[in-house]
C-alpha cells in the first residue's frame, strides 16, 4: 500500500472509532470537515519516509504516529482560523469549520482531534509500550510548551517577539516532531532525524509567508494577505519577496543535505524536493523577476511592526 | 504528605517543565491562571483515594494521573467560558481566563492544557509503561469522542439531545475517569471502581444545576443562571428544584455503596459524602423548604426547551 493510501486510511479508522451510536452527530461531521480531504498531509508523509528508511518495523504504529500529528495539525488549523484569530472563511477552498459549524463546535473539534491524536498512539503502542510513551511525549513536545505550536501562535498575542523562535515553534516543532516520529516508532533514534524536520519546517513557514503575498485566494484557499494584514511577523516582510524566495532555496538545500545517507535517502530527498516545488514553484521565481515591482508592491507599504524587538533572520 | 499536598505540587511541576527561558510569557501566564488558584480538586482527590485503596505503588505515575485529569477539567473550564459559549467574566471568583488575557490566548491555554495533560502521564510511566498507556487511553475516553466531556460539550450545539446522555458525558466521564485512573495507575483493575465514579459525577452535574440556579454569584464564583439564561439542559429545570435535589441524594447515596470493600472504602466514602455537603449542603435544603416558593420561582418562568425530545430522569 502506498503512504497516500496509508495514511488516508488511518485517519479514517482513527475518526471511525469515535462514530459510534450515541456519539454527537453534528461534532462527528465537524472532524471529518476538519481532516478530510486533506492537505498535501507531508507531516505525515515525512513521517512515514523516516521509518521506512529506518526499517519500518512495527507498521501500525508508525501510521498512528503519523496520523497523530496529522490531526494535530488540522486541529491547530481549526482554531487558527477561529474569529478571534485569523477569522477565515476558507480552508483548503471549503468553508472553514467554523463557517459550516459554528464557533462553539470549532472550538470542540479541535479539543477533540488533540485528545484524539494522543489516544490513537496509545491504541496502537501494545506491541512497543516504550516506543509509543516516547511518541507521545516527543510528538507533545511539538505541540505543547514552551516550543511547540501552540506556544508558536501564542507568539502572535506577545508584545515581543524573536521571529526565528515564533517561526520555528509555530510551524518548525512539527515537522521536527514529524520526522523524530518517524524514526522512534521504527525503534531507531532520533536524533540524526531532527534536522531534517527543522529545516523543513523552518521552509515551510517562509513558503507559507511568500504564498501569503503573492498567491490568488482562489489557489491558496483561503484568504490571502493575512500575514501583512494582520500585522503578524512574516519573513517576506522582513526579507523582501526577493529575500524570502533565497531564503526558501537555502532552508530546502539544507533539509535535503540533512538527510543522513541510508537505504531511504534517495526517496526522502526526492519527497523534499517535490514539497518544495509544490510549495513554490520554480516558474514563481522566473515570473517574479520579471514583474519584480508589481509583486513587491503587493506587500508594500511596510505596516509598522507589532514586535519592535523582531529580528531579521 | 497529604493529597492536596500532592495535588497541588505535582501541577506546579507539570506547569514547570513548559516554563522554561524562551517560553511565551503570556501563554504561560494564561496556563497557571486556569490552574491555580484551584477549586476542590475533587476529580484528583478522587483518583488519589482510589490509588491508596489498591495499595497506591507507583505514586509518582498515580500523582501524574490524578493531574492529568485535572488539568484536563481545567482546560474545559477555560473553553467553557469562552464568549462562544457561557461568555463568563468570572471563574473561582477571579476574571476568566478570557478576560484575563484575551480570547485568543484562552483558546490556546485550553489547547496546551490538554496536550500536557497526557504528556505528564507519559514522561511518569517509565516504570510501568503499559499502565502509562492505559491511563492515557482510559482518560483520553473520558475527554474525547464519543462520549468524553467534549462530546458532552458539544451536545448543547445539537438540535436533538438525551439529557442523561447529555450530562454523563459533560461531567460524568471525567469524574469515570478519574477512579478508573486511581485503580490504573495502581495496577488494578478499574471495572470496580468505575460505578463510584460515574454516580459521582452524575451527582455532580446535578449539583451544579441546583447551584446554578439558587446560589449566589459571589457564593458561586461564576455568574448564577446560566443553564436557563442560555436555554441549556438542566436537571432543576426538568425535575424542579425539590426533584433535584432527591435526585442528587438518590445519587450520592448510589455513590456511597458503590465503595468495593477494602481498606481504603472509609475514607472514601467519607470523601464522598463531605464533597456532597460541600456541594449542597443540607441546611440549604431545610431553608428551601421554607422558602419553597420564592426559591422555585427563581427557575421560572420556564423557557422553551431548545431540545424537544430531551427525556427527563
């Protein structure tokens, strides 16, 4: 079976096993909205291609290690686009769950993915007690405090803010936790695995700033310019479109340089280099300089930063 | 040392580990405001009495345990008092943890509590790692789908709802919880010890109805009136002020001769019914049979239920 196939699967057994008669229909329909379809789901996608290169050998529960940080990740998805913070109407080109559900089942649906997330590594861990306590506490780690991505978008409430820590705690801790996953639930260790997440992650958030100022809504699927009108820390505000685009070039050679050489390296590289080119095309950068002005003007005029403390990295 | 003793320094240090230099400031704020100063810690106190019944040999795990539950309970509480939902400006007597910090950083306190919740577990399962997983399966059930607190939660978004189903997940599952974990954590088994919990926590949710309708805001901590003012199920509004509170006697005493014979079933039990005083206490029932009418008059004039198939029980 294929990772695609593997990983939608068991986000659908995970989810199942909560729809049982008695449970709240309209708090199952708000998971579902929340999980499926999917993303491009490289958290877990990465995971799985770490502990397939380490060996791969206790397969239920890589998929749960996986899939815990999935959710874990639509769960942050779901409460980022709460009123309160980023108040989107759109999600991956649907309504966002708040928008179908309501606030209040917002709210609870992203309560329910965490809890739910933890409880699937637990579900499949019989095998390898051990190696699911430490998924658990590793995969917290990414999400939890003081560096995992809840504390990284409570950066956005801080009269303060080093934009290397907000960035890598906000979107970083997961990728990190992602590959460290991989490794752990394949019994290997993870620390020569960590890196690779790290730079990812720290990729994936400049990809993310840039798509914010220069994608249209309708490809990006929600609402674009958020980063500028919001008054959040954005490399490409920082940087410079210019800037941000060198930069996403450097943090994804790096992620692909990190990856320690094994059976699996050939693949893991090949999976950054092609998250990379979905995240940011090359034609961007070609068209980009050609319309060098316009694009920039797009996040100009520079808004006052709320973080005067913010430093450029 | 005393199970507050315990309840209280084994939070402190779940707090401490996330309180580390480069941690948010706000969002750790956030986290000991919802946790500290505590109500009655009666969910751990629980767990603990449960634990010491079955020979308690793995304290540090049944500390982590009865913590995790709390911390749990917290996190509820924090989102419950979210303007999207009861909108209170107090809690324990102080401003909520929304009107402390903001919305946004009470959404996420909530977020970090649960996933440090199941984290505490984990990083104090190292001598027991199966029990570890149990506990964070067993606790995970009374938090998630499909019939966990937040399932219960979310009932209240339905338009169609089962008062008992209703309020055993809201409250019950928890307080189910907490028991099954004091036996877990000691390595027993929980199946006896479930029943205690259960009628505890039904006891309680109706308690808290009968609270919420004749005390005092002060008295209460929390605005008085909620469950009719927002049109939510409740047992005074079904059964009638009198009704509940034979209801909850009826519960208690369940309660009380659910205790398996041990060692620990006075303690218990007396446990039990000093958190039934403290709840309602008995000279609240003499004056209301004296003042019948005005009290009663408070939960009138009735309003139109917003579920219309909800069974009275």
């Amino acid at each position: 079976m294929d990772s695609t196939a593997r990983i939608e699967r068991t986000l659908d057994a995970i989810l199942r096993t909560g729809e049982q008669p008695g449970a709240p229909p309209l708090l199952t329909a708000a998971l579902r909205h929340a999980v499926f379809p999917g993303g491009a789901r490289i958290r877990p996608q990465l995971c799985l291609a770490v502990a397939s290169a380490c060996g791969d050998n206790d397969p239920v529960l890589t998929d749960a290690a996986a899939c815990s940080i999935e959710l874990l990740h639509c769960a942050s998805l779901v409460h980022d686009d709460l009123p309160c913070f980023d108040d989107a109407d759109t999600r991956r080109g649907r309504p966002s769950v708040h928008r179908a559900f309501g606030e209040r089942l917002a709210v609870l649906a992203g309560d329910a993915l965490i809890v739910e997330s933890f409880r699937a590594i637990v579900r499949a861990g019989a095998a390898h007690p051990a190696r699911a306590l430490k998924l658990v506490e590793s995969i917290g780690a990414g999400v939890g405090m003081p560096f995992g991505i809840v504390a990284g978008q409570s950066w956005e409430c801080e009269p303060k803010v080093n934009l290397r820590d907000y960035l890598r705690a906000k979107t970083g801790a997961l990728f990190g936790s992602a590959t460290a996953a991989g490794a752990l639930a394949a019994g290997a260790s993870p620390a020569r695995w960590r890196a690779l997440g790290d730079w990812l992650g720290e990729a994936y958030q400049v990809a993310d700033d840039i798509r914010d100022v220069v994608m249209d809504p309708a490809l990006l699927g929600k609402p674009g310019g958020q980063d500028v009108s919001l008054g959040r820390p954005s490399s490409a505000k920082e940087l410079g479109l210019s800037g941000a685009l060198e930069q996403f070039d450097r943090l994804v050679q790096n992620a692909v340089e990190s990856v320690p050489e094994c059976l699996g390296a050939p693949r893991l590289r090949a999976l950054v280099r092609a998250e990379s080119e979905r995240l940011v095309p090359k034609s961007w950068c070609a068209e980009l300089s050609r319309n060098a002005v316009p694009v920039a003007a797009r996040i100009k005029p520079p808004v006052p930063s709320p973080a005067p403390t913010t430093q450029p990295w």
